[in-house]
C-alpha cells in the first residue's frame, strides 16, 4: 500500500510537472503565431504602400522626363559637335596672339560654366592646354550650375548674342561654335533643372521612402521565415510533451485504480464473510441476467451502432424496461476496465461514445462503417 501510495503521489508530480511545460510551450506558440500575424499585416500594409509610391513616382518620372525632354535633344547635339573636337582644333583657338571678342565671349561661358572666375586670356588658354579637357566638357554636369554662374553667363549671351549665334561664331572661328552651342544648351538645361528642382527633391524622396520600405519588407519576410521555423520547432515541443503527459495521466489513472482497488481491498477484510455472502448473492442475480444482458448487448451491438448517443439511450431505456432489467451498461458488461484502460492508451478518446463504438467493433461480426475526421479511430486501429 505505501508503495503503490508513493508511486501515485510521484506520478502526479511529474503529470503536474510536464502539464505545466506543455501549457508554457502553448504560451510560447500563441505568441509567435501573433508575431506572425503582426509581420503579416505589415508585410501587406507595406506592399499595398509601395505599390502606390510606384505609381506616384511613375508619374513625377514622367514629369521630369517631359520637361527635360525640351532641352535634351538640344544638349546631346551639342555635346556630339564638342566630341567631334580635336586637339588641333583647340591648338586653333591658342593660336590667336589676342583672340577675337565673340571667341573670348564663349570660352568666357564655358569658364563661367565650369566655375572659374578667372576669365582673363591666360587662364582661357590654361584650361584649353589641360589634358582631357574635351571630356571634361562633355562630363560636365549641369545641376552644378549656380544662380551666380546662370546670372553671369546669360547675361553675356544677351550681352552679346551675336557671338553665341552658330552661323555667326562659325565664321570667326569653326572650333568656337560647337562651344558656342554648348554653353547655350547647358544654361537652358540648368534653367529647366531650376525649375523641376522641387519635383526633382519630391521624387528623389519618394524614392528613398520607397526604397527603405522594400527593405523593410524584405526584413519582415525574413522575420516571418524565422518566425516559421521557430514555430514549427514549438509545435513538435508542445506535441511531444502533450503527449508525454497524455500517457502520465492514462498510467495515473491506472495508479489510482490499483490503489483504490488495495484500499477497497483491505476495508473489506474485516468483513469478508459478509462480502463474500454479499458478493455470491450478487454473482447469482448477475448470474440470472446474463441471458438478458447478452440478449441486450446483441441488440445494441446489432442494431445501435449507427446511432447517436440521444438515440441508443432512448432504445437501451426501452428495451431494458420491456425486459425488466436495470442498471446496464455495455461498457462493464462487453469489456473490462483494464481493457479500457488500455484502449485509453492506445490514443482511443476516453468519452463514452468512443468506447461503445471500439466495444461494437470488436465483438461485431459484421465488417462495421467508420467515419473518422479526426483519424483517432485509425491511430487505435493501427
């Protein structure tokens, strides 16, 4: 008895120990799969964002692209005239002791243009005889052009337009026209990035939001990989540790049986005439039932196992009233509890609807129909 007592006393430590595990791992799972949920939302929120910054940036992309478009023909004719240049033709223009005024006007331009204050001959002359000094114009990049620069170079173009006018520069000096034509068409062209400028900052800020909520994005989405992983990691944790406490209780229960038997046992010794009395008197009563009871239990097996509980209550009621018998139960009657017990630990559900129907089964003669969405009935089976 002590012993049978401590093993049902350490078994529900235990039983309490890994129910507590299993509800800490379910603690753990319903908060990942709300992290999930949350990454999830964002994820959506995020996408349905950039989708609709990509549209608006579509569109001022589009704006720049008009308004550019004016100019550029414009700029690219005259960067292909300055790339037609060569050294000599440059050696050309140094060649002049004092150059003329509309050759002095445009190389002035293009030293306004590429930020040199200094505009006197020499220094024309210096930036002339630099090396790489034609892919440097055509490298020049007119968002560089300042109010102060614009200011100055229009106002020697309408100063002195004649000497930026193509045909006119062209007979004065065939090397200065292409520069001619180069200065005006990066003025205008800095005019038109003036003008865009604040749709220019409008898309260039879309475009970093936009990129920094497709890397969000992709941080989420990596998130929700982990997430998945841990997850699943959780799931076999907590079903592990369901089962292993599913299988405490079963063997508990079993336990406290045994042990109540023992105890029930030993109550009784004092009495045992009496029981013994007792019990011949009942076995002889049972005795006279059991063609009854066998007849009951036929029926039901027979004719009950398709029906629902509400149904085979009202049937067993009765037929045990038209036979004059009470207090059946095929449970007790068709099966032990030891056998039920185990049909426990074989994963059968403890309810009583479940334990009928294995009780039919196995003394069916008839192959039986099972419906089984759950599949606890296969896993007992098997």
């Amino acid at each position: 008895m002590a012993l049978l007592s401590r093993s049902a006393g350490e078994q529900k430590v235990l039983l309490k120990q890994k129910k507590g595990e299993a509800n800490a791992a379910l603690v753990e799972i319903t908060k990942s799969m709300e992290q999930k949920a949350e990454r999830k939302q964002e994820v959506e929120a995020l996408s349905t964002k950039c989708a609709e910054d990509q549209k608006i940036i579509e569109a001022r992309r589009q704006q720049v692209e008009h308004e550019l478009s004016h100019v550029q023909p414009e700029v690219d004719a005259a960067k292909a005239a300055v790339g037609d240049l060569k050294p000599a033709n440059l050696n050309e223009i140094k060649a002049f002791r004092m150059p003329p005024d509309a050759v002095s006007d445009v190389l002035q331009g293009v030293l306004r243009l590429m930020g040199q204050e200094d505009t006197s001959w020499s220094a024309m002359k210096r930036f002339l005889g630099q090396p790489g000094v034609i892919p440097s114009i055509l490298n020049f990049d007119a968002g560089q052009v300042t109010n102060k620069m614009r200011v100055q170079v229009n106002k020697l173009i309408d100063g002195k337009p004649m000497s930026f006018e193509a045909s006119a520069i062209a007979n004065i000096s065939r090397a200065t026209a292409p520069l001619a034509a180069w200065v005006k068409a990066n003025v205008r062209y800095s005019e038109v990035l003036l003008k865009i400028e604040p749709l220019t900052h409008e898309l260039n800020g879309l475009v970093d939001k936009l990129q920094k909520f497709q890397v969000r994005v992709e941080e989420c989405k990596q998130q929700l990989q982990e997430l998945e992983v841990a997850t699943e990691k959780l799931n076999q944790d907590f079903a592990q540790k369901t089962q292993a406490a599913g299988l405490l209780e079963a063997s508990l229960k079993g336990a406290e049986a045994t042990l109540q038997a023992a105890q029930d046992l030993l109550g009784q010794l004092s009495g045992e005439n009496e029981r013994w009395r007792a019990q011949v008197e009942t076995l002889q009563t049972e005795l006279a039932l059991v063609p009854l009871k066998s007849l009951l239990s036929s029926a039901y097996t027979t004719y009950l196992g398709g029906e629902n509980e509400s149904s085979r209550e009202a049937n067993l009621t009765q037929w045990c009233s038209a036979l004059r018998v009470e207090d059946f139960n095929i449970r007790t009657f068709l099966a032990t509890e030891a056998q039920l017990l185990t049909f426990k630990k074989e994963g059968l559900p403890a309810d009583r609807l479940s334990m009928e129907n294995a009780i039919i089964i196995l003394n069916a003669v008839r192959t039986p129909l099972i419906i089984d969405p759950a599949t606890s009935a296969t896993a007992w089976l098997r």
